[in-house]
C-alpha cells in the first residue's frame, strides 16, 4: 500500500481498514509520512468522514503511537475532564484545582491553542516558569503529592496526536468528528484514568454549530470511552457567546483566579460546577448533582480550591507572586476601548469573530511556529442581553503589536450588536449523555 493510494480511496469515501489506517498514522508519527500526505488525508477526513469502525481504529492506532502512563500506583479514582474547545474556555483552570481539592486525582493532559480557541498549556504558560512538559514519573509524583498535574504531551505520549493536532489547527481539519474523537480519546485512555466528563460545546463559538453533530460526537465519544474501560459521560452545552469575559492566554488566567477566590462571572462558575459535579459523581464522591455542587462551592468559598491552583502553579516551576499580588504582571503595551453608540440590549456576541479576532491580536496562533503575546488579548464588560446606555465600555483590547491592535477593531465592534429587545440566552447546559 501507498500514502497516495490510501488519501485516493478516502477522498472517494472509501472506508479503509484498520491496516491502513495504522500505515498512516505510524507512517506519520515516526517521520516517514510527510506533513503535506498526512494534511491531504485529514482533509479527505474532514470531507468524506469516516465509519464507526476507522475512527476506532484511528484512536487504538494514535493510541498505539507511543507510550501510555500507568496510575495504578496512586490510590483513589483517578478523573480528567475534556472540553471540546470554545472562546473564553478557561474551565479547566477553575476545575482541576477545585476537583483535586475535594479529593481526586486529576491526571490531566491538556491541549494547545487549536483554531479559534485557545488552549489550556498556552494558558498556563502565561505564568512566568510554569512548566507544562514534565517527565512522566514527575507528572505521577505530583499526583501523588498535591492530588493534580497538567502537563503537554510529551514526545512519547501518543506522539501521533501531538503533530497530527498542530496540522489540523493550520489546515482548518479541526471541525471533523472522527478527528475530535481520535485526538480527545486517545490521549485520555494513555493518560491512565478511571472517569472522564467531557464539555461538548455547541453554538457559533464551537467547532460544531449543529446540536444534532453535536449529540453525535457526544455519543462517539462515550462509547470510546466506555469501550476502553473508561467512565464516561458527556455534557452539551452552549458556546453561543465567549464563556466568563476574557479571552487571551493572560487575561483568563486572571479570570479564573477571581472564580478561583469566588469573585468569577456566574456562567464560568456554573460550568465548573457542573462538570466538576459529574467528576465527583463518577469518583463515587458524591451520589447526586446538588449535592456535589454544594460540596464544590464551599471549596470556593473557603479557599481551598484557589489555594490547591497556587500549589499547582509552584510544583511546577511557575511563580506563584503573579498570582498574589495584584498588578505584578506586565501590561500589554497598547490597548484600546470600544463603547456603545446606542442605548438597548447586547442582543448578540460573535464567539467566532472573537476568537478569530484575538489571534490575529497576537494571543493565538496563525503558523505552527507562531510565538504568543500572552498578555493579548479582550475584555468584555457586557455580556449577552445586558442592558447598554450609549456611552458604555462594551470591550477593551490588549496587544504588545500597536499594528495588530488596530487591525483587530473593526472585526470586534462588529462582533457585538445592540439591538431594542432583550435577547433569550441559552440554556448553559443543554443535555447530559
């Protein structure tokens, strides 16, 4: 067989067996297949799709790429969390912290910046020294130790998914439900975990738009899991406006310390509860979703949950000051405001138009190679269906570029609409699967 037969059959929605699809992604992983074969496959994916069959095949192979980490040595049900991507998704920031200080170890591989969302590492290395690229038995240490670690794939774990995911984020291949399911499951069964809820986000600011794909990639993703011995369970719910109000690597680290210290918007803290009640759920902590959230927020409340974030930050090479005092972090160098021309309501908030808009500010990436400005990014202070009098801060940007700031005005004014009447928000959570 041949790379170029291979792309041939599935840009003709061939269905290709679970051979082919290992000569692939072995080919790929260990530098045999090049990058152009392997983006003219993923688009031929992202085109013709792929039975229930390949994409099993296509996470046992990306799998079967490299190591997988063993955590039966740390006692206790070991749980992640996995969100499908959004604008002003900081959850995981808030969540594992809150979970490991309620008691379970939170084993979690993150991801980097993919399309128009950002991504957990870019966060998290927003904090001078944080290091998310730890050796494996100093990832399971900490486990042991302070009850969490995040860290990046290493060039070991499931190294398929590591080059085939920085492809897919400059090659538009992301919004592909066999490729979600691949990369999401894959480096979630190597990470050793007993549990896992998943954040599958629907709405403009999603991958997928489509409630009933949605569901779909929903149900794909529960029976991986539940296929490799894995407790899963699945929450859709809305990505119809940025979650919290920040976006950009910095400006949600700040965010998620407020919710961190119960100072965080109402959305970013609903969320988080109810995915971190599920989790206490699935690690037999709790029997019911009340319950489990009532649990959580007096972690919240007490500081519990902020404290086991500062813990986390220190393990991990990061300085904990940025976090403690007020102000100590460097400003972006340019910034700029933009204010309501009219009274009404904030009848819509374009998550897409955001996201894309703060890339281009500096605080994603266009170029695999792309090096972030941390501090860039936006702030909203009015969110869906608020009340605006003309005159009202709605944004402000943040960017190191002054040319980059200003090419990015135009495109957020327009993502925002004030309109006459107050607009119905979506439900936050919409189902659980």
């Amino acid at each position: 067989m041949t790379p170029y037969e291979l792309i041939s059959r599935k840009q003709n929605g061939d269905e290709l067996s679970a051979e082919e699809i290992e000569f692939l992604i072995s080919g790929f992983a260990e530098g045999t297949l090049p990058d152009y074969q392997m983006a003219a496959f993923l688009m031929a994916v992202y085109f013709k799709g792929m039975t229930d069959a390949e994409t099993n095949s296509l996470v046992k192979s990306m799998l079967e790429s490299g190591e997988t980490i063993d955590t039966s040595s740390i006692p206790g049900i070991k749980v992640d969390k996995h969100s499908t991507g959004g604008v002003g998704d900081k959850v995981s920031l808030v969540l594992a912290p809150l979970v490991a200080a309620a008691g379970l170890p939170i084993p979690m591989i993150s991801g980097r910046g993919l399309g128009h969302s950002g991504g957990t590492l870019d966060k998290l290395e927003s904090i001078p020294g944080f290091n998310v690229n730890l050796p494996v038995e100093q990832f399971l240490a900490q486990i042991a130790d302070i009850g969490l670690s995040i860290i990046s794939q290493s060039e070991a774990l499931v190294p398929a998914d590591r080059k085939m995911y920085a492809l897919r984020d400059v090659t538009a291949t992301v919004r592909s439900i066999p490729l979600m399911c691949g990369s999401i499951m894959s480096k979630k069964i190597a990470e050793g975990i007993n549990a896992l809820v998943l954040d599958v986000k629907t709405g403009r600011g999603a991958f997928i738009n489509d409630i009933d794909e949605c569901r779909l990639l929903a149900k794909s993703l529960v029976s991986i899991g539940e296929l490799a011995g894995i407790k899963t369970r699945a929450l859709i719910t809305d990505m119809s406006q940025p979650l919290g109000n920040t976006i950009g690597n910095w400006l949600e680290v700040e965010e998620s310390v407020r919710c961190l210290k119960n100072e965080g918007p109402d959305d970013l803290e609903e969320l988080t509860l109810q995915l971190g009640a599920h989790m206490l759920i699935l690690g037999e902590m709790s029997e019911n979703v009340e319950d489990a959230k009532k649990k959580l927020k007096s972690l919240l409340e007490d500081g519990s949950a902020f404290n086991k974030f500062v813990e986390l930050v220190e393990a991990q090479g990061g300085d904990s000051s940025v976090l403690l005092e007020k102000n100590k972090y460097p400003s972006a160098k340019f910034s700029e405001d933009i204010f309501a021309v009219s009274d009404g309501y904030v009848e819509s908030i374009d998550p897409y138009a955001l996201g894309i808009a703060c890339i281009g500010l500096g605080a994603g990436r266009t170029k695999i190679d792309d090096v972030i400005d941390h501090k860039a990014g936006v702030e909203l202070f009015k969110k869906m269906g608020a009340s605006v009098t003309r005159g009202d801060k709605l944004v402000s940007l943040y960017s190191d570029s002054k040319e980059k700031l200003d090419s990015q005005l135009n495109a957020i004014n327009s993502a925002i609409v004030i309109g006459n009447e107050k607009p119905q928000i979506p439900e936050l959570v919409m189902e659980v699967i």
